[in-house]
C-alpha cells in the first residue's frame, strides 16, 4: 500500500509545513490547521462515470457508502480503490450506510423562503445517516485514519452528535475502539446524550459550554493518549467533503448559483471549501458558486468577526495572512454562546481560519439568524416530510433572509444543506401547543358528550 499517495500541510502559506499522513497531529507546530493534501490528479472524466455506475453498487459496501462511494476523492488512505479486501481491511464504513441522501425539492420550504421550488435543492442530512447528523460522514474517514496510526481510544467534545455519531461508529468496531466523550453539562439535546450512552461511550462533564469541553478535551488528550475526533482533525473533513460532492453528482455537476449552511464549530465551511477547491482544480466542475454560512444570533462569532463588529475591522483570509491576534483577543473574552440551536453553540470555533478561506475563494457571506427563524424554518420543513433540529432550519432562515434583501436574486440556483435530524421532539411539541411560532398549530379539543 503506499501510503506516500497523500501528506498534511500547514494551511497557512507562508509557513507551509508539511507532515507525512501517518503523523497524528491538529495542528503545526505554530499552531496553524493542517490540510489533507494529495499528490495525485484524480481524472474527472473515468470518476464520473466510476461515481454513477458504484449507484447500483451490487453489494458493494465500499460503492454502496456515500462516501466512499467517492473514495478515489479522499484516498489518503492509498488504497488500490478497487480491490474490496484491500478496502475492507483499511477503510471503515458502518457497512456501507452513511452519506446515503441526496438534495431534494421542498415545496412548502421553497414557499417559505420566497423561492421557486425547482431553483431550491436542500440536502437532508439527518436521512441515511445512521446516527442522524452529517457527523456519519467524518467519523469513517477519521476512524480509518486512527486505524491506520494504531489509535484504539478515540474522543471528542460535542454539542451533541459528534458524540453520538462517535459512539455509534467506535461501538460498530467493538474491541478495538474505546469512544471517549465531553459534553457541557446539560446542553446536550436528550435524543443525542441518550446515543452516546447506548452505543457505550465513556462520559465526561466538562464545562458548561462546548467551548469548555473542548478545552478540558484538549488538556485530558495528552495524559490520556486520546486521538482527537472533532473537526479539527483533518481526516474527518476528508469525508465531509462528500457532502459537496455527493450533492454535485446528483445535480449532475451542474453547481448551483449559492450554497449555504450552518456554521458552528466551522468544520463543514471548512470541509466544503476544500471540496469545490479540489473539484475545480481536478476539472469535475468550472462554475464557482457563491457560499452563505450562517450563525446563530445567540452564538454568532464569525458572523462579529467578519462583518467588522468587533474593533471596526473586517475578518478576512488575506491569501493566509489572516488577522490571528485579533481572533486571539475576541477569544480571550467571556463568549457565553446561546441558541436554541444546541449544535451550533459555540463561541470558539476552532476551524475558523479555513472558514475564511472558504469564505474568500467563494465570495462568501455570513449572516445570523434568531431562534424563531430557526425554528420556523423546523416547522415548515417538516410539513414537508423532513424532521430537521434547529441548527439545520438555519440554513432555511438564512436563504430566507438572503431572498428577502435580494442577495440571492429570483432565479438563482440554491442549495442548502440541512445537517441533522431532529433529536429534542419535546421542543416540537412545545412549538405547537405553547404557539411559539408563525407554524404552530394547536391541538384540536374534541367536543365534549
Ligand atoms: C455539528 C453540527 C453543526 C455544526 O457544524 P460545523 O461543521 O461544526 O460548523 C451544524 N448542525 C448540526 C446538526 C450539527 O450536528
Ligand atoms: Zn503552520
């Protein structure tokens, strides 16, 4: 196997320290995020018919995954792709059943927004993934890497469904691999906590915030000899890229006018930045689209920095000569995040800097959305058929707000990526009978005999 087919890089340019892909690390020794890179030009052309034949994936795991479907992508594993026993020696996969969705219409969504229904695509990611967040994308990719540096205890800090996605995935590979979990004490929605403790994770309570249990996390990481599962792990976003890519694929490489998408800890706008970057370099797509992520009001650090409200100065990526002290002083402050949307609650994103790449290479804007948008965009969705949580209904506030100031023009082609399923139905419940919204819908009494 050669394992030379890919190495990590520092994503800051004028550093640009480079590591082999059996090295575990987060970062580079001054502190910069690492990259996947890949020596390798895959060919568009062969990939895109491989891609559309592995959908009939004749028992297939590998061809079955919505990821590794795609593996030819993210191969930093240096697998002969075509060989199943190499594959399924090397490659984790929850036998093929993650990444299974695709963009759908949504019509009464489309209403809601102010949309045509055929110009909007919403990709839910909560269906097909057996954990019911995108987080089933990363976890295969991540596990294989800690499987090929020999790491058998995993962890994480989560707002909720990196844990359960974790557990889920080092509970499917018992014996070998110990998920190891963080969460702030009582900000975890209960659908979420209660998977982390049935696939069999170790609990921590750490902090009250995501924040904090990232920090005692990371303290814990080198006493404990953990591998580090959040999306500061670059192996992870490897296999969230496929969000993109499997999104592109079925709208037959056609990019859309606009993408858009939550923003939490910043792994996805991260993630996605590097798919489109790829895809454009390799030649799969020449449209670059225009990207929206979108912060919670409540939690809305990119949204500050970006936009210039904190000290009067615009965040920006500046080619990797981004403005590290002045995300230093923001995050020395007390950030006391808080949402509705528990997932992406969150204060420090660790991913930021890739987000401003993203952001720069795509035109990129953020914007902020309240809880009752986010949860009216829940209600309308499902009336659709689609049980999203909150963080996911950003994503439809956010298009929403975009159409109403014309920053998406009538005929633009959207598409929007709905990161997870709904796991609190008490709050559901209490949208409808206490009428907190423009959805609400009251129980019907039934006349008395
Ligand atoms: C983790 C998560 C997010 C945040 O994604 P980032 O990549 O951290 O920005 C958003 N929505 C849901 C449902 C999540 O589980
Ligand atoms: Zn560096």
């Amino acid at each position: 196997m050669a394992t030379e087919a890919a190495y990590q890089r520092c994503i800051v340019p004028s550093c640009g320290a480079e590591y082999g892909i059996l090295e575990t690390r987060t970062c580079c020794e001054r502190g910069h995020l690492l990259d996947t890179m890949y020596r390798e030009k895959p060919n568009p052309e062969l990939l895109k018919t491989v891609f559309r034949t592995r959908r009939n994936h004749g028992g297939n795991i590998f061809n079955e995954s919505g990821v590794w479907r795609f593996r030819e992508l993210l191969n930093f594993a240096g697998v002969n792709t075509e060989d199943y026993e190499q594959c399924s020696k090397v490659l984790v996969s929850r036998d093929g059943h993650e990444g299974l969705t695709k963009p759908y219409h949504m019509t009464k969504v489309a209403e809601h927004v102010g949309m045509p229904s055929e110009n909007l695509w919403l990709q839910p990611e909560g269906d097909g993934n057996c954990s019911g967040s995108f987080k089933d994308r990363g976890m295969p990719t991540a596990m294989t890497h800690a499987k090929m540096v020999g790491a058998t205890e995993l962890a994480c800090a989560s707002t909720g469904n990196t844990s359960a996605s974790l557990a889920l995935y080092a509970g499917n590979e018992v014996g070998r691999m110990k998920a190891h979990v963080y969460v702030p004490k009582g900000q975890i929605a209960p659908g979420k906590l209660g998977q982390a403790f049935q696939f069999g994770a170790e609990i921590t309570e750490a902090g009250s915030n995501f924040d904090e249990a990232l920090a005692a996390l990371l303290r814990d990481a080198k006493t404990r000899g953990f591998y580090i599962m959040n999306s500061i792990n670059p192996f992870r976003l490897e296999g969230q890229k496929t969000i993109i890519i499997s999104a592109l694929e079925r709208l037959d490489w056609r990019v859309p006018d606009w993408i858009a998408w939550p923003y939490g800890n910043g792994g996805n706008t991260a993630a996605f930045g590097k798919a489109l970057d790829e895809l454009l370099e390799w030649g799969f797509i020449d449209k670059k689209p225009r990207v929206a992520a979108v912060n919670a009001a409540g939690a809305n650090t990119l949204y500050t920095l970006f936009n210039g409200h904190f000290k009067d100065r615009r965040l920006r990526w500046d080619r990797g000569d981004y403005d590290a002290a002045l995300i230093e002083e923001f995050y020395a402050r007390d950030i006391k995040p808080k949402t509705v949307a528990s997932a992406i609650q969150i204060g420090k994103p660790v991913n930021l800097p890739k987000g401003l790449r993203t952001l720069e290479h795509y035109d990129g804007i953020v914007v902020q959305v309240s809880d009752e948008e986010m949860l009216d965009g829940m209600a309308i969705a499902g009336q659709n058929g689609f049980d999203i949580e909150p963080a996911s209904a950003a994503t439809i506030a956010g298009i929403k707000q975009l159409r109403e100031e014309q920053t998406i023009a009538k005929d633009d082609v959207v598409l929007g990526i709905l990161t997870g399923r709904n796991k609190d139905p008490q709050m559901i419940v209490d949208y409808h009978i206490k009428a907190q919204g423009r959805y609400s819908r009251p129980p019907r009494r039934a006349a008395t005999a």
